[in-house]
C-alpha cells in the first residue's frame, strides 16, 4: 500500500481518536500530540489495526517509536 | 443513539468514543449517578465504554476508579476518594485473571474445597464491607472460563480442572446474590460464550496493558453493566408494540387469509413464528406488557389472531390496534390509553420504513432491527431492553393488573356520575409507614415513577431503608385494592420534620391508580400524622422535569398556598391550619383491613 494513502487513513483515525485533526509527519511521536497518553495509546493501536485489518504482534507494537515507523509496518503488512 | 443501540459495532464505538460522548452530554434531563468502578485488572477502557451506554441510557455517570487491581484493597481496608464520592453504585469487575490460588493437581479433594471456601470467603469479606460502608447497590463479575484447560474436557468433571472450579466458585457467587438483594452478578460467563470465547480472550493486551480481555470485547462488557445498571434505576422498557403480518406470523392475513398464515410445527419458517410467540409470552409473564399496533383492517388482524396455533392468546394482549393510521401515532395512543410514556415501549415490526417513521416520530422508544423471523428472539433478548435485576410479586402481576383496569373502564362507562363509579369500585388502602416486606417494591417506584412525581428523588433500596428508620422523617407507602383486584403499592411520600413543618421531599404515584382519589387519602393520613407529630404546616415541593407536567399544579390542587418560585419552575407550597384540616378522601377505606 501507497504510504500517502495510509497516511490519508491515518489521518481519519486519529481525527476520530483524538475528536480533532491531527498533524501527522514520519517524525510526529506521543510527545508532539496533545492527550496522546498511554491509554489513547492503546485505543489508537487497536484502530489503526482495526482500520487496516491487521494485528501488530508484541513485539512490532514495542518498535511503533513514532508515526514513520508505524506507516512502515502497516505498508508491510496490509495487503495492497 | 443508533451508534449505541444493539447491536453495535465495537470498532465505531471505541474509535468515536470522543465524539459520541461529546454528543450524548448534549441530551437534556440526564440522570447523575456516581459509579465506583473497582478493578482487578485495567478498566480504563471499561469505565469510558460504560459512561458511553449509560450516557445512552439517559444516566450521566461521574466516576470514581481504582488503581490498578487495587479492588480489594479499596474495598477492606478503605479509600478516602471513594468513601467521599459516595458512590450510587459500585461495580467490581475481576475475572478469572483475579482468583488467587487454583487447584493443584497434587491437591486432595479436602483441599480443593477449602481453596474454595476461601476464594470465596475473600470476596464476601468484600461484599460485606462494601456493603456496611455505602450502601449502594453491587455489581460484581463472576468468572469467565480460562483461555486454556490443561486437562482438556476432563476439566469439566475433574475437581483439579479449571473449568471446574470456576463452575464451582460462579455457584457460590450466585448464592450469594440469591440471599443479597442489592447484591447483582454480572454474568461475565454466559457474556464471554456469548461473544465466543476465543474473542473474548485477547493474551497481547492482557501482558501488554492488563487488560483482562479483549479490547474488542468491552463495549460488550459495558453494555451489560449498563444494562444491570439501566434496569436498578428504573430505566427498564415496560411494553411491547407488536405487528402481525411477518412479525407475529408469516405471511400477510388481509391477502392470504388466515387459513394460509405460515404458523405451526408444519413448516420452518411457522415453527419459528411459534417460539418467538412463546419467548414473548414468557416476557409477558416477567410483566412486559403486549400490545398489538397492525396496519390491517380490524376484521382481519382478529381473525389473525385467533388462528388456531397462536401461542398468544388474546387475553395476552393488553390492547389490539388495528388500523390505517401511521403507527407512530398508535402508538402515542396506546401509551396514553395505557398512561405510560411512547418511550417506554419497543416497537416490534419487521417493516423498516415503519420502524423509521416510530424512530423519528417517538425519540427513545425501544426499535430492534428485525431482518428474518429466526433472528427475532435474539434481537429482542440480547438488546437488553428488559433486563431483569428482580422479580417482584408486582411485575409478575402486571399484566394481569392492566386487565383489571380495562374492567375497570368498562365500568365507568356505565356511571353518569364519576363519584357513583368511584363508590363503586369498593376501594381499601393500606397507608402505613414503610415496612421490610414493601421496600424492594417502593425503591422501584422511586426509580420508575416519571409523571405523578413532585421531586423525582431516586432512592436506592438501602436509602429507603435508611429514611424508614430516621426519628425525624415520615415514611407513607400507598397500596389500593378494589373490587376487581389488588394494585399493590402504588404511592410513596417521604416527610422531613423542618422545626414546626414537616416539609414533603418526595410524592409520588403510580399512574395506574390516576384518579382514583388515593392522593387525598395519603393526605389525610400525611396530615394525621404530622399533627400527631405536633406540627402545624406542610411544605411541598415541585421540581419541574420533561415528564412531570402532569403534577405541576398538584399542590396547589390539594389547598396548598404558593410561597416561592424559580424561574425554572420549581416552586414551593405551604398548607397552614392542619388542625382545622377536612378530609379529602370520600371512596376509599383506609386501613380497616388487618
């Protein structure tokens, strides 16, 4: 899959998580978000998986360090 | 909320969850309760699903939240936070996660059964601790099965399997709730085979963030916690509006002819119809009152419905509508007729431009989505429009109770003069101060009355309990008989002593009983009694919500005399010179019985 166009899906997941628009880059991290804490964490992992009908195993949730990296796994993983 | 409403899609639900909640804290006349949510894994994720559903429900929940698996704790040996929230209800969600010693293979039967009597003895600790600091009702999981058995089906039969022991611990648990009212199980094991036990069980995010199942699973969790929690407030749908034609039975009666209706053992398709008539005919006995709302000509839905294999007979339906006027319409009607509220219904029907036209027409009634008759029963059952959190003497008589009142109708019919036909019902009341047998029955008025309500104070049973036995408050239940029949308790007034007043901080009644003059027989008693008591005035208050209309000039009614005003509408009444007060009940005879 395209990165832009797992970047325009992100975009809507975190716009639902977050009730906002979110400014998304590969180097955005939790700390650059606002209420991006370790609960949302977890809620956002689960709909990014759930938008692209993949399941991250533990230890890729472990390397998802910023937004880059999860674009990196997802375009690995979802099917085309 | 269509996003909330059975059956939902966890995905939405969770991923939405800012939004959704944004917009349900919209809704005007929520109901606040403070929740206490004890867990013995991570319920972070589990308290903003449960706000959501509750949100949904018209409940507006404020929380409090144990650190993580700190259930016990907080409950033995005491929480400052919680004990100041005060919590209405408290919700310990463990699981099987949470039991502390399991049977080892090694172990002698003896053993095993001393494991459980302290597993179990650990929690009632709990229970009865919870119990004596809050009074408030509890809602505690029992145990779901593990997501692995060692011993493979032998662990069913095998007291040092798993699987056994929790079938045995979920048997003490439900002891326990048969013997505690106000003691409510959350039947996490029915809910996790249910779901399927392979979804429910997620082991990534229990080592990752202790989460005791699946994320996927807990806007199911929830819901049924909401459910539990819908029903205790009183926020219980009470009647079900049904169609015929594909609904009741297959086929369409005005063109078929009720010789061909699809209805019986004979085919599929009518053996399905027949036992989604008998689920509804078991709901009816549970009290769920039936009401028939058909797009047919009279002539033809009663032909319909006395079509030798129905299983619902027409003394099982409350009232038969059948005609050609919108259904959202009939159904207003109905309610009225019946003097419950349009949103206190589902409405049944298999046609989705009807079901569309009721959900835009009748905000809050209950409208499943019907698709194919073999999937009725589950949309009906699993939506939890009636969840049971007791069975009173009362709703197992209800219907049987709004029989009489049709009689009752019939009667009046027949009196030129209102007076005559009350005479004539051979009304008795026992008004007397709360006792243990009727507080179960009175907390649920308190929870349920919505119209004939002065304050809309909601009281949990325990609160009833505490008023019942304070020096300075005065305690009235209500219940009426006549000559067709028993209405039970029907009216509740609670009375504080304010120096030389008694001031009157909740009135309220059943609808059923309208205008029938037990208002003025509580009255008289109220007024008795406060004279007794040595006082000279009573106050009363009115405080307006969307349904109590009905009671806003109640007071004045009674002879009482305006003292204040707010601009919302609530007000203030004051009744002087009780000693030269005249009884205002003429018809019923009051505490003659034994």
């Amino acid at each position: 899959m395209e990165r832009q166009e797992i970047y325009a899906r992100l975009k809507e997941v975190f716009a639902d998580v977050f009730d906002r628009e979110v400014e998304l880059h590969d180097e955005t991290t939790a700390s650059d978000v606002e209420g991006w804490d370790s609960l949302r964490h977890i809620m956002l992992i689960s709909a990014v998986e759930e938008e692209f009908e993949i399941k991250f195993d533990m230890k890729a949730v472990r390397e998802l360090k910023n937004v880059g990296a999860m674009v990196d796994v997802i375009s690995e993983m979802a099917a085309p | 909320m269509q996003e909330l409403d059975y059956p939902f899609d966890s995905r939405v639900v969770r991923r939405k969850k800012l939004s959704l909640k944004r917009k349900l804290l919209e809704q005007e006349g929520l109901m606040d309760k403070k929740i206490a949510v004890l867990g013995g894994s991570t319920t972070a994720e589990i308290k903003d699903m449960l706000e959501l559903f509750l949100l949904n429900e018209g409940i507006r929940p404020s929380f409090f939240e144990s650190e993580y698996a700190q259930y016990w704790q907080d409950a033995v040996f005491g929480n400052e936070e919680l004990k100041a929230l005060k919590p209405d209800i408290i919700f310990i969600h463990t699981t099987s996660r949470n039991i502390s010693e399991y049977p080892e293979l090694s172990d002698p039967e003896e053993e095993i059964s001393r494991k459980l009597d302290r597993e179990r003895e650990r929690f009632q600790r709990m229970w009865d601790q919870l119990s004596q600091d809050y009074s408030c009702p509890i809602i505690q999981n029992n145990f779901e099965y593990p997501p692995f058995r060692l011993l493979g089906n032998l662990e069913a039969a095998d007291p040092h399997g798993r699987v056994n022991f929790i079938s045995r611990l979920n048997a003490c648990f439900a002891e326990y709730a048969r013997h505690h009212s106000s003691f409510y199980l959350n039947d996490i094991n029915y809910q996790a085979a249910e779901y399927g036990l392979d979804r429910w069980h997620d082991l990534s995010v229990w080592y990752l963030y202790k989460y005791a199942l699946s994320l996927e699973a807990i806007p199911f969790l929830a819901f049924q916690v909401s459910n539990i929690i819908k029903s205790i407030f009183g926020r219980n749908k009470k009647a079900l509006a049904l169609d015929l034609d594909n609904t009741l039975w297959g086929g369409v009666v005005g063109d078929d002819g009720p010789e061909n209706l699809e209805l019986g053992p004979e085919t599929g398709l009518g053996e399905a119809y027949l036992e989604f008539q008998a689920y509804l005919k078991e709901l009816s006995k549970c009290g769920i009152l039936l009401t028939v709302i058909s797009k047919n000509d009279e002539e033809n839905a009663l032909a319909g419905l006395s079509h030798p294999q129905m299983v619902l007979k027409s003394k099982d339906f409350i009232s038969v509508t059948a005609n050609w006027e919108p259904k959202s319409e009939n159904l207003k009607k109905t309610a009225q007729s019946l003097n419950l509220l349009p949103e206190s219904f589902v409405f049944v029907d298999d046609n989705p431009a009807e079901r569309e036209i009721v959900r835009q027409q009748v905000s809050g009634a209950g409208i499943p989505e019907l698709s194919h008759v073999e999937g009725y029963i589950a949309a009906l059952d699993r939506a939890g429009y009636f969840e049971a959190t007791t069975l009173s003497g009362d709703d197992l008589k209800r219907s049987e109770m709004y029989r009489e009142n049709a009689k009752r109708a019939e009667l009046q019919a027949s009196f030129s003069d209102y007076g005559e036909y009350l005479a004539s019902l051979e009304m008795k009341a026992e008004i007397k101060p709360f006792s243990p047998v009727y507080m179960a029955r009175i907390a649920q008025l308190t929870n349920k009355s919505n119209q004939f309500n002065l304050t809309t104070r909601r009281y949990t049973e325990e609160e009833i309990r505490m008023a019942s036995a304070e020096k300075d408050t005065v305690t009235l239940y209500g219940a009426l008989a006549d000559r067709f029949g028993d209405n039970g308790v029907v009216s509740v007034v609670i009375a504080r002593e304010e120096g030389e007043a008694l001031r009157i901080i909740l009135w309220l009644m059943s609808c059923r009983v309208l205008k029938r003059g037990m208002e003025d027989a509580m009255m008289d008693e109220l007024v008795r009694i406060a004279v007794k008591r040595g006082k000279v005035r009573l106050i009363g208050e009115y405080i307006p919500t969307q349904k109590n209309r009905m009671v806003k000039d109640f007071y004045p009614g009674m002879g009482f005399v305006q003292t204040a005003g707010a601009e919302d509408g609530s007000a203030e009444y004051e009744l002087t010179g009780l000693s030269g007060y005249e009884k205002k009940n003429r018809f019923i005879r009051v505490n003659e019985g034994a």
